[in-house]
C-alpha cells in the first residue's frame, strides 16, 4: 500500500460521543497516524468511530444509526462526517496542482476545459473560506449519508448566471433549467465523490494469546493460534500464506536478535512455540514484551489491505521494540494504521502524522502536530522529558532536515544494517543555536544544548564550517562544541568544505535545483568554499535553492558517491561509532 492509494486519505467527526458541534477534521493521513493526548480527551473515540461507525456509514448500511450513547452529551450535537477532502495548496510554481488532479478527469476535456476548472477553483476556496478550513475543501455529510448543502450554496454565488448555466451544460449534457432547481443541486452531486467502502479492524488494549481453539471475529489475540496454523500449513489454494509465516518469523528474529529463532504452531494447537538456540519455548517465557509483540505483528501480517485501528501498542513494549514494531507494519505489511498511543517514541516515526486529542469545554478538539513545536508541546501534555526522548544508543545532531536526507542516504549505502530510531536517532539542533554557529557571539543556547547534549553523551554533531577560503578557521562557538564532542564518547564532524552540500558533485546539484527552480538561474561555481544553492530568481533577486527539496531530489535520482572532499571517512567514521554502541550488530 503506497502513500497514494490509502484506503481513508481524509476524515471529519462532529456530534459523536465526545466529539461536539465543532468538527474536528483530519485533513492529512499517511499509513501510520498517531492520536496523541491525555486520558479521557477523545483518542478512544476516534478509533470507535473509525471501526464501529465509519464503515457502516461509508458502505451505506440502510440500518446505520448512532445509538444513544454515541450522541454527544449534553448538546446532542447534529452528526457530521466526512470522508473526503481536495487540497487547494499551491505548489511552489504557484499552481493548485492537487486540486487540478482531482477535479480535471470529471470536466469535459474541451476548448472551454480551464475555464470551467478557474470557475470551479473560484467555488471551492469561497466554500473553505466560509468555514475556514484553510488548504482543504470538504464535502460534509449528515447521519443519512447525504451531503450538507449549506454552505455550498453560498460558495455558488461567486458564479454569475451565464457562466454557471454553460458549466452546468458542459457536465451534464443538458440544456436551460433554472438555478436552483437544476444547476446548483445537480453540478454538485456531480462533483460530490463517492464514498468508498473499507474494510476496518480493531486490536484492542488487552491482548493475550488465546486458549486451544478459540475462535474470534476480533485480533485481541483470541483465536491467534488457530490463524497462525492456517498460516504455517496452508491448504493447497493457499500456498502463498506460508510467505506471511516466514515474515512473523523474520520480524521475531529482529526483536530478539536472533537469527535461528521461529515460531512453531504444535499438533495440538494448544500454545505458540519458539524454536531459538537449540532449544524449544513457549512464547510467554520469553517474557510480556515479545509476547505483546508477535500477537501485533501477528494480527497486522494475517489482514491485508485494511484498515486497523490499534489501541496502545506500547503496552509492556520498550522505546527499541515500539520502533522494530513501527518499522515492521510499513515494511511487511499492506494496512492502514490508526494508533492511539502516549508513547514519545512512536512520535519519533518520520512518516506518521500526529493529531493531538484535548478536552476543551466538553469537547473533543484535535490539532495536527505539524511541527518540532507542537511535537513539543504534545509531549509535555503527556508529561515526558527530554530524557525521556533520547532513549537511542546514541545521537547524531544535525542543523536541519535536509541534512538528515544526506546522512541516511550515505549511511545506508556503506551499511544496511544500522535502522534510524532504533540503532541511532538524528536530532535537529537548527534555530537560535545554528544563528550563533555561524556568529561570534554567544549566548545561553549553547549552554543549554551542552547540557541537553550530556542527557546521551554517545552523539556526533555535523557542523558546516562556514569557512570561506582555504586556511579560514572556525569561530569560537564551533571550537567550544567541538571540543564538547570531542571528549568522548562521541565527537564532532566539521565540513571540510563551506557546508554539507559541497560533499555532493557540481553536476548532480545543477540539475537537482534546475528540477526544484526551473525558472532561476544558478550563482555558484561550485568551489570548496562556495555558497552551493545561491540562485538568482526569475525577478532577479538573490536567493537560496530549497535545501530539502534539492536534498530528497538528489537521493531519489541519484546514488549516494563519497569520493568528494573527507566524505568517505567522515562516513565510515559514522558507521563504526554506530556499531560501537551497537556492540550486538556486526558490520
């Protein structure tokens, strides 16, 4: 399952349980999504209605209704829910390319095409100014499954007579009609998408291998035993399963490391059996955690193509197996995941997105945590300190994202086995503290990162050098954390060049910014010492390429190549300190 092809990209709850009259809306999914918040402020309830409610009312049950209580209380707030959103962000170039995609296969591809997608846009950012839905329009609909009109009758306005009844001809082939009658409700049932259906399980909080036999419609653990058998001796139809077996053995391998160990169902099917080191267990000696997470994996390998909704995974789980377990669902299965969770190391996965779940006036509200900040803030509303965060072997701090792309991409072609989050962690140090990298001054930031720096002392910090001229020297910031690093147990890496960019060849960074600008012009001729990314806009002015998009650019096109510059050692450096706090991985 692709990030592309999720079976729910958006959704919106109100007037559900202890959701109210304000719609909570979930704009931006991807195949992990984390609801992160206090107990009792609501993150239950997203997965009640995500697997109790959701699919019913998307496959349009005609016995669908919200019992008594699922209503919120006390206002008995009107039922709304979504599960459609277009974007209208516009693209770096300035177009609303997303909206375009969406909306340009349902528009007669004629000579008047842009014209009725200009009228169309024109609607769609009127009705999402009126709700104030930012970058999103939404097509609401009400407990019966029909669209709430309200608000689009408004937005329709911004279209006079003319051109509204030659869009309302081009969609439906017909000819005059009224407005109200004809060209409002019927060009916009046109536009409406449909609702999808979607398969949605539930593996609940309490979760333990079920007794010999049993059987459950549910993956709370009962009945694991039974599916894990059909799994390992498929019958002749369903040879393939045996490939599912041998992935729960391979992800029980990497949670012990262990390489012999395998799971075995015996002929009475009254346990799980682990075969490791010449000896034979069951699965609950091996203690709750592993336990825990072979009935998770498990559950997440059996379904496919579904969505699953899973309450608190790190139950009896530590930070490294939460991590091994995260990386195993987007790996080696094909599901969708909605998590409730208050676990700060599931926050650290790259590509989840995280909602934020608070109790406000006796109502559920949601904010998408989009940034470090709000990251932040959601860990102190679950209490967690920055000990609690570096839970990793060791820390490579770096001034920013782009910086990270580089470092994965060149650690990962000297060694595959070292996992990001599990084996290391990369941090950012960028803001006030990288300012006075750069400066002569300064001020209580260092002080401050030193200190949060000696909560795990195993870390390297990637520093530019800035320098620009052979002979230069580094300011005295950088030599006071150099010399903080360089005490051990880790240390600090300098550029030997001006910046991290100067390690990449002139011709891969020309063409990855003529792909990100392709109206600038470039500045640079790629020197040792030169600003790599100066560009010179189609205005004429001064600038700076994108440095995250010319660094994900480069390693989708590119191979990574460690010949410029110190890159090579500075890199096989990385490696062996990662594998000396390691000491059980082996190059």
């Amino acid at each position: 399952m692709s990030e592309q092809n999720l079976p729910i990209i958006s959704f919106a709850i109100g007037g559900y349980r202890s959701f109210g009259n304000k719609v909570q809306r979930f704009g931006k999914l991807s195949r992990i999504n984390l609801f992160i918040g206090q107990n009792n402020s609501g993150k239950s309830n997203v997965l009640r209605f995500l697997h109790d409610v959701y699919p019913s009312w998307v496959n349009g049950n005609n016995s669908f209704n919200l019992g008594p209580l699922e209503a919120h209380l006390p206002t008995r707030a009107t039922f709304i829910a979504s599960s459609n959103s277009i974007s209208l962000c516009k693209d770096t170039q300035g177009n609303f390319t997303e909206f375009v995609r969406e909306i340009s296969p349902k528009i007669p591809q004629d000579k008047y095409h842009q014209r009725w997608l200009s009228l169309l846009l024109n609607v769609f950012l009127k009705k999402s100014e009126l709700e104030g839905t930012g970058e999103k329009l939404w097509f609401d609909f009400n407990v019966n499954r029909a669209l709430i009109t309200s608000n689009w009758s408004e937005a329709f306005q911004v279209i006079d007579d003319y051109n509204f009844l030659h869009l309302w001809e081009a969609l439906t082939g017909q000819r005059n009609g009224s407005r109200n009658q004809h060209w409002f409700p019927e060009t916009l049932a046109y536009l409406t998408p449909s609702l999808a259906p979607i398969n949605v399980k539930m593996i609940p909080a309490i979760r333990q291998v079920g007794k010999q036999g049993s059987a459950s419609e549910e993956f709370s653990g009962e009945g694991i035993i039974e599916r894990l058998a059909k799994l390992q001796h498929p019958n002749v139809h369903n040879q393939s399963d045996k490939e599912k077996f041998e992935k729960i053995n391979k992800f029980l391998r990497n949670v012990i490391d262990n390489d012999t160990a395998s799971i075995d169902i015996p002929h009475d099917r009254d346990t799980i059996l682990v075969h490791i080191s010449g000896r034979t267990l069951p699965l609950e000696s091996l203690g709750t955690g592993i336990h825990e997470v072979i009935i998770l994996a498990s559950a997440a390998t059996i379904l496919e193509n579904s969505v699953i909704c899973m309450e608190e995974p790190e139950l009896h789980l530590n930070p490294i197996l939460q991590k091994k377990l995260v990386r195993y669902l987007l790996e080696a299965t094909d599901n969708q995941y909605f998590i409730t969770t208050h676990s700060a190391a599931l926050m650290d996965t790259p590509t989840a997105e995280i909602y934020h779940i608070k109790l406000e006036a006796g109502q559920s509200i949601t904010e998408h945590a989009t940034s470090d900040k709000l990251r932040s803030e959601v860990c102190e509303d679950l209490g967690y300190h920055p000990s609690d965060l570096l839970q990793s072997n060791c820390v490579i701090w770096v001034e920013g994202p782009s910086d990270r792309v580089y470092i994965n991409h060149w650690l990962n072609f000297v060694s595959q086995k070292f996992v990001e989050g599990i084996h290391y962690s990369i941090m950012f140090y960028g803001g006030r503290l990288a300012s006075h990298l750069s400066a002569d001054d300064e001020d209580n930031s260092i002080g401050d990162f030193i200190s949060l720096r000696r909560l795990n002392r195993r870390g390297v910090i990637v520093i530019d050098s800035d320098k620009k001229e052979k002979g230069a020297r580094i300011n005295d910031t950088k030599k006071r954390l150099r010399d903080e690093f360089d005490s051990g147990p880790g240390y600090a890496w300098i550029t030997e060049g001006r910046e991290i960019e100067n390690y990449l060849k002139s011709e891969v960074i020309k063409e990855a910014i003529s792909k990100i600008h392709p109206k600038a012009n470039i500045n640079s001729t790629f020197g040792q010492y030169e600003n790599t990314l100066s560009i010179k806009t189609a205005a004429g002015k001064d600038a700076q390429a994108l440095k995250i998009g010319v660094a994900k650019y480069i390693v989708e096109n590119y191979g990574a190549d460690l010949s410029q510059l110190d890159l090579k050692k500075q890199i096989q450096n990385l490696v062996a300190f990662i594998a000396e706090s390691n000491p059980k991985i082996s190059v």
